[in-house]
C-alpha cells in the first residue's frame, strides 16, 4: 500500500448482521487495496479503532448499519479534531437506512467499490448533514434519528431476537394481535402509549400520552418512509409526534409513512364545513382540517420528560439515566452521496468540474504519448 492511498480507511464490523461473505468480497476487491483496513472484533472496539485514523484520513468507508455508524458518530464527536473525514456508508448491516438515503443501496461490495474508484477520480459527490445532539443527564449522543415510544418497545425486543425476516414478521404479527386483541399479554404492555411531557421550542404539546416522538435530520425514519410534510431549515430538525391510541395508530401507519396529514376527526362530525374546506383547498384557498394530536413541523429543540428509559438513534437501543432528554442540532458531518441522489447544485457543479478537469488532464497524456 503506497503512502498516497492512506487517505482512504476502511472500518469494518463483521458482527453487523454477520454478513461474513459481503465483508468478504469487499476485503479480496481490487479497490481494497487501496484502502487501510480496520476490522473490529466486536463494536465495543470501535473507540481504540477510530483513535487510530490518522490526520492524513480523508475518507472513512463503514461496512457496518445504523447501529455502527451512531458508535462511530459518538466517539468521533467526542475527540478534539481540528478537521474531522468524511463519511461513506456502504451497508452491510440489518438496517441501512442512512446508507439508502445517501443513494448507496448496491451490496456493500459494489457501494464500495463505486466509492473508492470515485474518490480516487475526484468525482465523489458530499453532502453536509448535521447530527442531532441528545444529552441526558451528563451523557451526550449524536446521530440521524431519535424516537422513543411503542415502536422502540418493539425495536428493542426485536433486538433480542436473532434479527431475522421471520422475526420481522413475527413481531409485526404479534404487535398488531396486540394492540386488537391485548393478546399476547407481553406485547399488550409494549403497545401502550408513552406517558410523557413533550415541549417543543418552549412549547409543552397539551397532551400527556404519544404513540411516538421522532426527531431527525435527513427526511427519512425508516427504509421507504418519507414522513416529513415541511422542509427543515438550516437551524432545525424535523419532529414527529402523535397522542392517539394504538389501534387509530395501527390504521393510520400506512400515510404518516408517506407523508400524508391525518384528517381531524372532530371536523368530520361537521361534514359540510369539512368538505368546504377540503374542495377550497384544491384551489388553494383552504386546507383540509388536520388532526391537532399529530405534530409534524421542523423545530430547533425538543425536550421530552418521561419514565421511559429506553429511546433509540439511528436503531440503536440505548438508556437514559432517568433525566429529561433534550435533542437540539449537533455538528455537521460530510457524508459521500450517490450521482443517482439530488444534492445541492453547487456541489453537483464543483463534480463536473472536477470530472471535467480530470478528463482533460487523460486527453493531454495520451496525446503526448
């Protein structure tokens, strides 16, 4: 390995969804070569393992998912860097949703190899994305994604399981036999709304029991989720938050996912003036009432005080101290983006240039030759 291509490390996890073949093809590719190689043998070694990149690290490469990348966002937040790598997740582990969004939803072998060769061209594509910051108590966290509430319930016991598709679809079953039938008794208690206080920019929400609190920075929650209704701004995330039964919860999944506001039930025992109103706004002179326990608007802080102990980032189960929590905007970090992903056009720009540059550098040396 020449002195050049140390820009370039690859940290891998080989327990992330124990894809010991795709690690495999990634580590006997011609591009490997030019990357230096981390391999951890379990995720607590991550800390010793990032201490080790070097101020000549331009690229981080992570075969690992979600819960790999927020161990590797924690500990590289936390050291005193003057300037911190970029990022490319190429997957590899159960869930890989920061790496989808990011347009990198090849096998992690092809992501990588794709990454590599573009870095080395001078194509690869970034996108600035910040982190949200949670503390609780003395602990800091960073990551794409915090949520606490039934579904991390649920997200935890799957976490437990062997992480299979029949596992998925075993847990989906037994949650909904659950929250129609309290059957089985064990995921009844993991169905129940969250008690809690929520204040959102200095604004406590009226109610005291949500279904789900979810805050985020890149749009997207879950693999094929775009729930968001409102573009964030520069200085502020999106938040997701909903008081209502699980079974009005179960019945509504499938257009929160898309991004669709629920209708206030309240207006519809107004028929008239609900319908006025939803014919007005076709023509952009009204709105269709929307249910008022469902908060869904991009804010700068939120602060979420309940006996809940467990919430998530980015997938990864964690527990809080017992402290309120509070998620504001963290740093910003430099992630590696598919041609195939809209990013912003100056950075789309300075590519072409870039490309444009290298291909006539190629041109002038064979025509010399």
């Amino acid at each position: 390995m020449s002195s050049s291509s140390r820009d370039i490390v690859l940290l891998c996890n080989p327990q992330a969804g124990g894809h010991w073949k795709a690690l495999a093809e990634i580590l006997d590719s011609e591009e490997a070569q030019h990357a230096r190689r981390i391999v951890t043998d379990s995720i607590d070694d991550l800390g010793p393992a990032l201490e080790e990149l070097g101020k000549r690290t331009e690229l981080v490469c992570i075969y690992g998912g979600d819960g790999t990348i927020q161990r590797v966002l924690d500990r590289v937040c936390r050291q005193a860097r003057a300037r911190r790598p970029r990022f490319a997740f190429i997957g590899g582990g159960t869930m890989n949703v920061v790496a989808r969004w990011c347009g990198l939803s090849d096998t992690p072998a092809q992501n990588f190899r794709s990454v590599v060769r573009a870095h080395r061209a001078g194509q690869l594509l970034f996108k600035s994305v910040p982190l949200l910051a949670v503390r609780h108590g003395a602990e800091l966290h960073h990551g794409f994604t915090f949520g606490s509430g039934p579904l991390v319930r649920l997200l935890s016991q799957f976490e437990k399981s062997s992480k299979s598709l029949v596992q998925v679809a075993n847990t989906a079953v037994r949650s909904l036999s659950a929250v129609w039938s309290k059957r089985p008794a064990d995921y009844a208690a993991l169905v129940e709304p969250m008690q809690a206080r929520v204040q959102i920019d200095g604004e406590t929400l009226p109610a005291d029991r949500f279904t789900l609190v979810f805050c985020n920075t890149t749009g997207r929650l879950f693999v094929g989720t775009d729930p968001f209704v409102e573009p964030r701004t520069r200085d502020t995330f999106h938040v997701a938050a909903y008081a209502i039964t699980p079974r009005e919860f179960s019945l509504m999944m499938p257009l929160l996912a898309r991004g669709l506001l629920p209708i206030d039930p309240h207006a519809l025992r107004s028929p008239v003036s609900a319908w006025t109103q939803a014919a007005l706004s076709f023509f952009g002179r009204g709105q269709f009432p929307t249910d008022p326990r469902y908060v869904n608007r991009p804010a700068s802080h939120l602060e979420l005080d309940s006996p809940e102990r467990i919430f998530t980032l980015d997938g990864e189960v964690l527990e809080s101290d017992g402290e309120p929590i509070s998620v504001e905007l963290g740093p910003a970090i430099e992630l590696a983006m598919s041609s195939t992903v809209d990013v912003v056009p100056g950075i789309r720009l300075a590519a072409r240039i870039a490309r444009s540059a290298t291909d006539l550098a190629l041109g002038t040396l064979r025509r010399g030759m």
